[in-house]
C-alpha cells in the first residue's frame, strides 16, 4: 500500500507491506505492537519507540518521546476500518485512552459536536489529557461523569 501524506507540513511517501505480523515500511522491518488504545510499541531496524496516536480534525497526531508530529492523508477514502484507519462518518465510540480519573465534561449528551472539539478532560499522573471527538456528529451518549474513574480502552462517550 502506498500511501501519499503530509508530516508537519512536509510530503512524505509512504510503502507499507505486511509480512505475517510484522511490517515494511520503505524497506524497512518493523514490528508494530498496541500495547493500549492509542499507544504502539515499535520496534523498527532495531530501535525501539512508544508511539502515542490520537485522532486530529484532519489526520493523526503522533507522539514519540518529546517529538509531536502532526499527520495528514491525502487521499483519505484510501483508508477504511480494516486497514486500520480511523473511520470518518456513522457511529464512533470514544475509548479511555489511558486509565485515570475524569475531571471535566466539555460537552452534554445529545449536543451537536465538531471533529476535534473536546469532550472530556481525563486525569492521568497529574497530567490533564482532553479528549476530543474524532467526528463531527451528535454526541449520543456520555458514559461517564465528572469525578468517575476510567480504564484505558474503556467507551466513554459515543457519537453519532
């Protein structure tokens, strides 16, 4: 699969192949893990990386480290719930990224949201991490309230 984006502004050309459970990208091995929902172990020519995904208005954004990287497809409809693609339209239900304690709704059930509008605040280590929607849409349905706790990957809000 080849894959035409923009990293940080900059294009970038991207060849992936799947080799059993592992991948090549550009020609080079990597073994990609998910350790949680949103966060990668990657293991690529040796070296390894945590990657930290989350969903953006018009891509992805990716953590390494202290680096932040901002992603966007050019060709979007390339892209589809198999291949491990963020799906863009009909029902999206937004997981816990990392367990922790919510301490702040952003938004009320059955409100009207934009793609990246934020949702909930979540606290984790001491760290706030505001959740945010991955599609516009009607939020249908908030699982959660202020002050309860979460697991990682645990459904929080779903829209629609």
């Amino acid at each position: 699969m080849n894959l035409d984006m923009q990293v940080n502004g900059q294009p970038v050309k991207l060849r992936l192949e799947r080799e059993g459970e592992n991948w090549r990208a550009n020609d080079k091995a990597a073994s990609v893990l998910q350790v949680e929902p949103g966060v990668y172990s990657v293991l690529l020519e040796g070296r390894s990386f945590q990657a930290r995904v989350e969903p953006a208005v018009d891509g992805l954004i990716v953590h390494l480290g202290s680096r932040r990287f901002e992603v966007e497809l050019n060709d979007l409809r390339r892209w589809s719930r198999r291949s491990g693609a963020l799906r863009r339209q009909g029902r999206e239900n937004v997981r816990a990224p990392m367990p922790g304690k919510v301490v702040r709704l952003l938004a009320a059930e059955g409100q009207q949201v934009e793609a990246g509008q934020g949702l909930l605040v979540i606290e984790a280590m001491k760290m706030q991490n505001e959740i945010k929607a991955p599609i516009a849409g009607r939020l249908i349905s908030l699982s959660i309230g202020e002050g309860a706790t979460v697991a990682a990957g645990e459904v929080l809000a779903v829209l629609e």
